[in-house]
C-alpha cells in the first residue's frame, strides 16, 4: 500500500513553513497524534515530570487557541505574563 504524504515541513531563511493535504479529519487525526507523541516524549525527559508534562501541553493548546482567536501579540503578552507567574 502505497502511503501518501499528507505534511510537508520546510525550514528556510523566513521561518517554517508547513503544507498540509488531506480532509479535515485527516488534519485533526495528525494533530491529536503529534500532541500525543509531544506528551509521550516528555514524560520520557528525566527532568520533567508527567504533572509537568501535563501542564507544558496544556499551555501549547492554549496558547495556540489564543492565538488563532486573539492574534499572536496577544498569545505573546499572555506567554509573557504566564512566564512572570511561574517565577
């Protein structure tokens, strides 16, 4: 069976870009797999520990959903301020 390749990732000069080709759901399965995985490897870290592990995800979601609905300057400042709230 011939595998087709739905993600492609670049790295150059500007920055990363990414192509996704597949339905919806096709997207949404790979997304849900890639935080797995994230999850799964750092669990695995020797310094973190999986309630830390838990909580660096859980930031990633929402940092990502502040940033598709509020905008990336935003996602920033709240980054920033989750930053001073953790020293």
């Amino acid at each position: 069976m011939e595998q087709k390749k739905m993600l492609l990732v670049e790295l150059d000069e500007k920055g990363i870009h990414t192509e996704v080709k597949g339905s919806p759901v096709d997207i949404m399965c790979m997304a849900t797999e890639a935080l797995k995985i994230s999850k799964e490897a750092l669990e695995k870290h020797p310094n973190i520990c999986p309630k830390m592990s838990v909580k660096l995800m859980d930031n990633v979601v929402d940092t990502y959903q502040t940033e598709a609905h509020y905008g990336k300057e935003v996602a920033a400042f709240k980054a920033f301020l989750n930053y001073l709230n953790l020293r």
